[in-house]
C-alpha cells in the first residue's frame, strides 16, 4: 500500500524524470526492434515503418502506461490545472473580470451569511438549548399593565411567576429573567479602589436563572435560590466579558464587594466563558443580579406590583413532555393568575380575560428581541446579495460562454488530433471549477472585510455584541459550494456546446464562429443580467431617495451646537423628595460653564429610541381611545432642543409643584381632540376616567417635533412641568418613578469639542455617583436613526454599479 | 501467415509476462521476443500493450524496475520477478490450469 503510495507520488512530483525514463525505456524497445528488421534485411526506412506498425500508436502507448502507473486522475488534473493556469494568465481581463464578478457575488453572499448565522441560526451557548421553552412569542417590553389587544402574553409579573413555577412540575426549571434591561443601567464601582463608578447593563434574574441554563462558573459560584430571597444579602454575578475588559480576569473580583446604585453587593461568582446572556444584544448585562435585590438596588416599585408585567419566562421541559397540553395548563394557569387583578375584575376585563393566551416557543435561542428586530433587515440584504450573484452567474455564464464560442476552433482542433470528448468536457469543466475556486477564496475574503463593515454599519457603537464575525465551517461550506456549484454549472454549457460539435463541423465553420457572435442563450444571459443590475439599481434609488426624503424632513427642532447628556439620578441614589434639588442644582452648575446659553432637562429627548405614552381624555368628551406620549420637562427644555411655542405659553418658573398641574401640548394633540378653530387654551385632560381628566389644564401650544422616529408621524404628544404630579393620583411620591429625568439637553453659543468632559466633571462635582451614561451631540442622536436605511441604500447602489 | 495468429485472451498477458520473467530478469523488447517465442508464432501481441502491462505489473509490486546495461552495451530497464510476484506466478498459472481444463472438458463433452 505504502509502496503504491510513493510510487504513485514519485509519478506525480517527479513527472519530468517518470516522463523521461518511459521515453528512454519506449525508444530503447524501437531501436532495438530496428535493429533487429535491418538484421534480417530490410532497408533501414523499411525496418522504421514496420517497427511503427507493430508498436501501435505511440502516444496512446504512453497515455496507457500513464495510466496503468495510476496517476492518471492526479496527473490529468495536475495537468489540466497547468494548462488552465496557462490559458488563464493568456487573458487577463477575462480573468480579472471573472474573478472580481466571483468575489463580489460570493462575498456578498458569505458577508450576509456570517450574518445570519451569527444573529439568526445561533443557538445560546447553554446545556441542550433544544429543551428549553419560552413562554411567550412577542418581544413586549419593557415594564407594562393591562392587556395587549390580542390577549397575547409574554411578560408576566413577579406574582404571575411564582405561581407558574409552583404549579407546572412538567418543568424542571422555570427562570424569569428582566424584560427590559438594557434601558436601565446600573451604576457599579468596586469597592476600595480608584476606578470611576461607571453606568453598565446589569439584568436582575431569578435565583435558578444559571441553573436553568445549566451552566457553571467560570470562577467563584453562580446565583442560587437563596440568593433570590427577601433579605438575603445582595449578590451578583459578573458576566466574562466584563470580568476580562475591565479587570483582565483578576481572580480577586469573585468575593469582592462592589457598590451597585451606591449599595454594597458582594460579587460571589463570574459566568462562563461565552456565555452573552439569555438574549442577543447591544448591550449584554455586565451583571446579573438577584430579582429580589431590585427593589433595594433600583427602587424599582414594579417588582412586587402584582398587576406590573416585566419579566420574561424561560423553563427547561423535562423529558417527554408534550408542548401542547403544556401551553393550555400555561394559559389556565395564567387566566387564573390574573383573575384577581383590577384590570381584568371589572366586566369588560371579565371578557378580555377569554383571550389571555400564553404560546410557548422554542427557548433555544434565547429570547429573539434582536433577532425580530434585525430579521426583516437581514432578510432583505440577503435578498439584496442573492440578486448579485445572480447578476454575477449570468454575467459569468456569459463570459464563459462567449469564451467557449470563441475556442470552439481550438477545440474542435484537439478533438480532430485526438483528444477524447470527455478529456475536452473536463479540461473546460476544471477551467471552470479553477476560476470558481479562486472566486471562492478571494470572495471569501471579500466576506469577512464585508461582514465586519455590515456588523459597524448595522450595530454603530456597539462595544461588545456577542457576534464574531470571524470564519465558521458553516460559511466556509457554504462559499465554496456556492462557488463550485456556480463554477459547475457554467462550465458545463460552453463544455457541452463546445464537444457537442463534431470536429469536421467546427473546423468547417470555424472561420465563422466568432462571427456568429451570440447565441440566443447568450443573448438571454445579457437580458437577464442588465435587468437584474437594473432591479438593484431601481431598489437603490427607492431607497436613497426615501433616505433624502426622511432626512430632509423638517424635524421640527434645532441641533446646531446642541449635546444629549444621559444621565440616571435613580441609580445615582436619589430619591423622589430629593430630585427637585438636584435639578435645580444641575441647571445651575452647568449654566455656569461658559459658553452654555441652555440648560434643558427632560424624560426623554426628540430621535432617541424611548416613549412614554398613556390613553388621554379631554374633560367633557367621551374617551375617543387615543393615546398620547408624555415628556417631563423644565422650563428651558423647548428653547433646548429648538421646539417653537405656537400658541400660549411654554412650561415656566410658575409651574411649580404646588402650583396648578399644567400640560403643554403639540399641534396633532390639538388636531385630533379638539375641533378646528376651538380654543384649546385653558381646556383640562388627563388620563381617563373621571376622576382624571380634570388633571392638566392646557397652557400652551408646541410644533409637532418628531420623537422616536420620522416614520411615526401624527404622534400625539403632552409636556409636564418636571416635578408637577397629576392631582388625581394615588401614588406616593415615593413611588413614582416618572420623576427621574434622564436627558440633559445643553445649547451652547459655539460648538464645543470639550463638552463631554466638562459635563461630565461638572456632573460627578456634584455627585461622584451622577455617571453620564451616554454623551452625543444632537445631531449624532439624530444621525443615528437613520442608520438602517442608509446601509441598505449604500449596499445596494454599490452592488447594482 | 496472419490466418495462424490468435489475438491473446484478455488477462493472459500479465502471466505470459510473469512466466517469462521467471527465468530472469529481462527487458521489456527482450520479454517481447521471448513471449513471441514461447508461443511459436501463434500468439500476436501488439508490441505496444505490453509496456502498460509492465507498469501495471510493477505498481502492484508483481515485478521490480532497475535501469541496466543490455548486452549491446545500451542503457535498459530490466524488470524482475518479486517474491509476490512468484506467488502471484503460482496462482495465475494454478487458475489458468483449472480455466483450461475446465473448458476443455465442456468442450468435450459436447
């Protein structure tokens, strides 16, 4: 076998010596059959020609032993590899052209791929993802009551919960994880060091929450039930990631203290190695902490609010359990769970609560919020990236087949010499498969530089996203495939067309083939190709032109020499009686910066990914089920962020919270509730309910800045003085957690490319634990809404070009 | 003349190779001539056959290569029979035995 083995190498790689001595052996043979004929006689050139005829074809003599040595297989490809490299290097543009169709049309596909596959097919790195169930398939967040229309539950309360896990024995685990956590960081610093307190994503998590997902640690232990418990001393466990960017996997940091919100929890353990989380996302948890400890660290008055929806459930099935008697025993036990809320007690909610309904959905994957998210985008691209290569087939097709035309002389010339149809097909077929090779890897290539560019450009300032772009067998598998298939598939046509053509016929025209020109295969293969190219470019414009046409939106607002300071005074440790106070201080320190005209300070800003809204009535009308979005704002807020007062008065030095409860509303507020030419001035509205809609008296009138989105138009809008409570209300100030403001707006006389800095060390001089969370100027913030729609339109205009 | 030829039964020259290689080491137009022969005349080989033969038979180890020195004082590749070889020889020769006797006795009976 071994001997075989080399003998067959010493063929392939000493060719030229294996090559020589079969001549040597071949001619000593005719010499001495020569010899032998002039022996007994004959002439010379008699001897020669006899010789030759009892030897039989000498060519084929040696294409036999070649073959009998078994190397042919290696050889002829070798060969045929050779002689495509020759002919290849012979036509440099035909080359060129293939190859960079190639690379584009797979690179194209093979980025996206990576995509996919890292964001959609990606399975949580837990044990056996496949039993793991989600109940729930919306990605509802983030804190909420009441019902969605269709009754279609996904995010239950603490209460709902704990009932659930005690009544369904079919899981072996039942984990409830926060649904909406990275809106609302956490501030951490670890203790008796230096190191800034800094604002990180922390998630709070049931005590089985590791269990569940069977896991490990990577170093010290995970969350236990006994950590999750009313009193139990404050844990939490750091996530890998943060544990080896922040302290280069110091081992110390499991047992140490850190102050999270400004309260000593003990960091008992570090998750492994890998593990992202229970979801995809942009800004994984650094912490996990015990649910019950959210109350303490967060104030967060939800968690044991029975009617307050906020968590979301995974469970581990046991083995054998059948999902579908499994998801109605949910549903009764959910109806059953919610039955004692005010929501669902009156006689109304008696019939909405018919439609409560839980599905269980595949818990794999995690919950898939990113995945919902991105899926339409990613679909679309890899729409985008299979017309291109369809575009780069065709055009591939074309030149191949336009080559083979042009070679038919050539090849009906070999087949006259000889050279068997099959040898033809597959030297046209290796050409083919050479080129599709090399597309392959230079595509391949062009896929990883390509994948990095898509992630940048669809997760801008994304620091740590659980994806990594870098090679998996799966893309590697797939690229070449694509590559051979495409390479197979269109070497055949020019291959087959080519051999079908007897030698005598082709030799006959071939001083005509090139004249001939196109085939209407040939000409078919341009149509479709310009008409794809077409396609792409039409969708590019589409998109570019709707890109403009957004963007040139009047946005209702200023961002000239405007900052967005995202501040939490919640985890900083402020409690509700003492917000005002440091409002108050914050718009004094920072006016005093020169430079700063305006100082605003609202819930939330214009283009930023956040909304607050509730249903409203307007005293004296019945409720016409409109809702509206709410914004608490001090007195410089509107100047801030250049929203123009159209009609009475913006929120002032009046509106204090002793003071009547005033609103300010938008134009579409005043449009839509109020008949034209009515006086919305002085008219009252609030949430309905009689006893509500008497809370806020309309003092002004705003433009329809645009919030959330320039897509969401029509947007209902009211603006509260910041400390002002409705008067309706029966929530203690304590509780209410709509009196922290998030968002700093500063309006400087120039631009200022130190005022990140400044804000901040003006922020911490007030209170070392007032971290700035994020820091944009107005027109980044902005910019950054239209992130998805100017990539689609870029890809598209470069692989249409 | 060419009436009296028979063209040689497929496989049957792999052993007319091994048997003539038995008696030594030969070159290849040696091997030639002697199959020629052995077999008085009668059997035509098509001269050109028998090198892929040769290197059939040397890849499977039946037979060794070594490049020598013909009796005309030429540069020659000698083949050889290898200890498989012989064995080979053996069993090649043993199923020829019985393929012709078997024939023979068909033929015979009919």
């Amino acid at each position: 076998m071994l001997s075989d083995l080399i003998f067959r190498f010493r063929s392939l790689f000493r060719r030229s010596v294996v090559e020589n001595e079969l001549d040597d052996e071949l001619r000593f043979h005719l010499e001495q059959q020569v010899e032998k004929h002039v022996r007994s006689g004959r002439t010379r050139e008699d001897a020669i020609r006899q010789t030759r005829l009892e030897f039989g074809g000498l060519g084929h003599v040696k294409e036999d032993c070649r073959q009998s040595r078994g190397i042919t297989f290696l050889e002829t490809t070798a060969s045929d590899i050779r002689y495509t490299l020759r002919q290849l290097s012979r036509t440099p543009a035909f080359t060129i052209t293939v190859l960079l169709t190639l690379a584009l049309g797979l690179g194209a596909n093979a980025a996206i791929f990576t995509l996919v596959n890292a964001v959609l097919l990606k399975k949580l790195p837990v044990a056996d993802p496949a039993s793991l169930v989600r109940l729930g398939d919306n990605n509802d967040c983030c804190v909420g009551s009441g019902n969605r229309q269709d009754g279609d539950f996904a995010m239950f309360s603490t209460d709902t919960y704990e009932q659930l896990k005690r009544n369904t024995p079919d899981f072996e685990e039942l984990a409830a994880m926060q649904a909406g956590f990275w809106g609302r960081p956490v501030i951490a610093r670890r203790d008796g060091t230096q190191e800034a307190a800094r604002s990180v994503s922390a998630e709070f998590v049931s005590g089985n929450y590791f269990r569940t997902f069977g896991l490990r640690p990577r170093a010290g232990r995970l969350l236990m039930d006994a950590d999750d418990t009313q009193g139990a001393p404050m844990t939490a466990v750091m996530d890998y990631e943060a544990w080896q960017r922040n302290y280069a996997g110091d081992a110390a940091v499991a047992g140490s203290t850190f102050w999270i919100n400004t309260k000593p929890v003990t960091v008992v353990g570090i998750a492994p190695e890998g593990f992202y989380g229970d979801r995809m996302s942009v800004t994984p948890a650094e912490f996990y902490l015990p649910i019950e400890a959210m109350p303490v660290l967060a104030n967060s008055p939800y968690v044991h609010d029975p009617e307050q929806d906020w968590l979301y459930i995974v469970g581990r099935i046991k083995p054998g359990v059948a999902i579908a008697p499994l998801q109605e025993k949910v549903t009764a036990l959910l109806q059953q769970a919610l039955a004692t809320d005010e929501t669902f007690s009156s006689e109304q909610g008696k019939t909405v609560l018919k439609k409560v309904h839980v599905v269980l959905t595949p818990g794999g994957a995690g919950i898939q919020a990113m995945q919902e998210w991105y899926g339409s985008k990613l679909h679309l691209l890899m729409g985008i990236a299979s017309l291109v290569l369809l575009i780069a087939c065709a055009n591939i097709a074309n030149l191949l087949l336009v080559r083979g035309m042009a070679r038919r002389a050539e090849i009906s010339m070999r087949a006259a010499l000889g050279a068997m149809r099959g040898r033809i097909i597959r030297q046209l077929l290796t050409e083919s498969i050479v080129l599709a090779g090399m597309g392959g890897i230079v595509g391949l290539a062009v896929a990883y530089a390509g994948a990095r560019m898509l992630l940048m450009l669809a997760f801008p300032g994304a620091e740590s996203i659980p994806i990594h772009t870098g090679p998996s067998l799966t893309v590697l598998g797939f690229a070449c495939g694509l590559s051979l298939l495409t390479g197979v598939l269109f070497g055949v046509a020019p291959a087959w067309i080519a051999a079908k053509a007897g030698p005598i016929d082709a030799l006959r025209s071939s001083t005509r083939t090139t004249a001939m020109g196109s085939s209407v295969l040939q000409r078919g293969l341009v149509v479709v190709q310009v008409g794809l190219s077409l396609v792409l470019l039409v969708v590019a414009g589409l998109f570019l032109q709707s890109l403009k046409k957004l963007e040139g939106t009047d946005l209702k607002l200023d961002a000239t020499n405007r900052y967005i300071v995202h501040i939490n005074p919640q985890t900083a440790g402020y409690t509700q009686t003492q917000l005002e106070a440091l409002y108050r201080t914050i718009e004094e320190r920072l006016h005093a910066l020169p430079g700063v005209m305006k100082v605003g300070i609202a819930s939330y800003t214009p283009m930023e990914d956040n909304n607050n809204g509730w249903g409203v009535q307007v005293q004296g009308q019945p409720f016409l089920n409109v809702g509206a979005s709410v914004i608490r704002a001090n007195e410089e807020y509107f100047d801030s962020v250049g929203t123009k007062v159209v009609m009475g008065r913006g929120i002032d030095v009046r509106d204090t919270p002793a003071a009547t409860t005033v609103a300010v509303v938008n134009q579409t507020f005043v449009k839509d509730l109020f008949k034209p030419g009515e006086n919305p001035i002085g008219r009252h509205f609030g949430h309905p309910g009689p006893d509500s809609t008497g809370d806020f008296e309309i003092v002004g009138v705003v433009e329809d800045t645009v919030y959330t989105s320039v897509r969401k138009k029509d947007h209902l809008m009211y603006f509260v003085p910041m400390m002002q409570r409705p008067r309706s209300t029966k929530q203690p100030i304590e509780k209410d957690d709509s009196l922290y403001l998030g968002a700093i707006v500063l309006q400087t006389d120039r631009p200022m490319n130190d005022m990140e800095k400044l804000a901040r060390t003006t922020l911490a001089g007030i209170n070392p634990n007032l971290t700035v969370a994020q820091f944009e100027t107005f027109n980044e913030q902005i910019a950054d809404r239209f992130t998805e729609e100017r990539m689609i339109s870029r890809l598209s205009t470069l692989f249409g070009g | 003349m060419a009436a009296t030829h028979i063209d040689l039964p497929q496989g049957t020259l792999d052993l007319l190779i091994l048997r003539t290689l038995a008696l030594g080491r030969q070159h290849g137009w040696a091997i030639s001539e002697r199959v020629q022969q052995m077999s008085s005349d009668v059997l035509r080989i098509q001269q050109g056959s028998l090198y892929p033969a040769l290197h059939r038979l040397e890849r499977r180890g039946w037979i060794k290569a070594h490049w020598g020195t013909s009796e005309n004082n030429r540069r020659a590749k000698f083949y050889e029979l290898s200890k498989s070889g012989r064995q080979q020889l053996e069993v090649e020769t043993d199923a020829w035995a019985k393929l012709t006797a078997a024939v023979a006795q068909v033929l015979g009976t009919v």
